[in-house]
C-alpha cells in the first residue's frame, strides 16, 4: 500500500548501516515518524481513506529523500527513514522539512480536504559506542514521544555534540558516501 520497506526490511538495513558507520565513523542518522490523530482520519472519513492518507504520505517521504536514504513503514501510521551518511543537523533538516511539506499541504478525497501532520524523533549513531538496531530505534521512538508530548507536528532531536555542530563534510565522508 505505501510502497516503503516493511519493519522486518527495516531491521536488517538499520543493523546494516549501523555497521558501516562502525567501520567507517561516518554517521548514520534514523528519523521516526508518527502521523498525529490518524485514528481520526480512520473515524470520521473510513479505512480506505486512512489508506489513501497512508500512501500519500509516504509519497511525499519517498519523493523527499535521496536515492541512498531507507523510508520504512515501521507499523500503522508510523514510519522510519535511515540515512546513510548523515549527521544529526542534516536529518533535523530533513524532518523539518518533511514536517512542513505535510503541514503546507491538504489532501483532496472525496471532497473533504484532509490536513495531515505528523510528529518526529531524529537521532544519530556515529559508533562510538556497541549498541543494537533495536535499541536505535527506541532513542529515536523516545524522541517522537518527545515530540508528541510536547504538542505534537514537532520534531525532537538528540542535542548536538560539538563535534556534530561542524557542518563541513570531510573527505573520508565524502568517500565514503559514494562507495558501492
């Protein structure tokens, strides 16, 4: 239905990444997604719009990423995007970007315009530390919460480390990226 990896693709090409960013100490960036009172939409409009709702946004995800980046459906209205390569103020960027394009924008089905936002949690790995996909991914999920708590269509990072506030892409990054 929305054209994204399902969670078991997900896994998999997180532990992937993580990996690469261990050999390599090029980071790798996770941003969760949450589509705020989807149940609503499921509500007042029926399943098959929830549907349309679903595929759409994961339209703009798709049509919004690069070529290397992973969009994931991680269950439900929920949704992953792994970034290769990536520090944490790139993938800020990104969800705020994503955030906004959602906002701006208003679904046309069956003559109801439906607005859809969404909350996101971003964090970053740079393998300094052993650690796991799945406990990746619940620093990014305890980000969204974050972001849901805090009111919602927000996105909620992990704080920058001084080394991640230097924006210049170094030459072994540069490399690395465009390895095969």
């Amino acid at each position: 239905m929305t054209g994204l990896y399902n969670h078991r693709y997900l896994l998999s090409a997180l532990d992937r990444e993580m990996e690469r960013t261990r050999r390599s100490n090029v980071p790798t960036a996770l941003i969760m997604i949450d589509l705020d009172h989807f149940k609503r939409v499921n509500d007042t409009f029926g399943h098959p719009v929830g549907d349309m709702v679903l595929g759409w946004a994961s339209g703009v995800f798709r049509e919004n990423v690069r070529r290397v980046d992973i969009p994931c459906r991680y269950g439900g209205e929920e949704f992953t995007i792994i970034l290769p390569g990536t520090r944490m103020w790139q993938a800020v960027n990104l969800a705020e970007r994503l955030r906004f394009l959602l906002q701006e924008s208003r679904l046309d089905i069956n003559d109801h315009l439906i607005r859809v936002t969404a909350s996101f949690g971003v964090v970053s790995y740079s393998g300094e530390l052993e650690t796991s996909a799945v406990s990746f991914l619940d620093k990014a999920d305890q980000m969204l919460l974050k972001a849901k708590t805090s009111g919602r269509n927000l996105v909620c990072g992990e704080p920058l480390k001084a080394a991640e506030a230097d924006t210049e892409v170094t030459s072994e990054e540069r490399e690395e990226l465009f390895k095969k």
